[in-house]
C-alpha cells in the first residue's frame, strides 16, 4: 500500500472537501424539491420544499474542520447502533 502526500489531490474539488460527486448529490436535491413543489398549490410551501432538500443534503455533504462529513458520522452511528449486543436481566 502507497501511502499518499497530503499536498496531492485524489479528486477534483470545487473547494477544500466538496467536490464533483458533493454537486451532483446536490443537484439531484434540487431536482427532488423542484419536483415535489409542483404538487402544491399554497406559495410559502413550494418555496419551502424547493429549498428545503438542498439545504438538509448541503449540511449532510458539507466537510467538517476534521475532514469527515456528518451523513459519514451519522451513517458510522447507526451501524454502531444496530451492532450493540442487547443484554436482558434475569429474572
């Protein structure tokens, strides 16, 4: 295994940590709210759902200071969740 120097880019970034995979999530997002406003009539809910999804999936992608994103973090907790052993008392 080649270890890889920092100062070396592995994917192309729009700017430190989100890159074109990031955008294109982000896009489809904004697709999804695009579609689902069309399905109501009442103005401030449209504006809400249109905006809503690109919002909620830019904080998911969004780099962290440590270099993590939180859909990892959070995605690391439910399989850390799911994999505890569940202990019953005796009776």
């Amino acid at each position: 295994m080649y270890l890889i120097p920092k100062n070396i880019k592995v994917k192309r970034e729009i700017f430190k940590g989100f890159g074109m995979l990031e955008l294109l999530v982000l896009g489809m997002s904004l697709i999804i709210g695009f579609i689902l406003q069309n399905f109501v009539v009442d103005y401030k809910l449209k504006v809400f759902l249109f905006i809503i999804f690109p919002i909620i999936t830019f904080f998911l992608l969004f780099p962290l200071p440590n270099g993590s994103k939180l859909i990892i973090i959070l995605k690391k907790f439910a399989i850390f969740q799911k994999s505890q052993k569940k202990y019953k008392l005796k009776n």
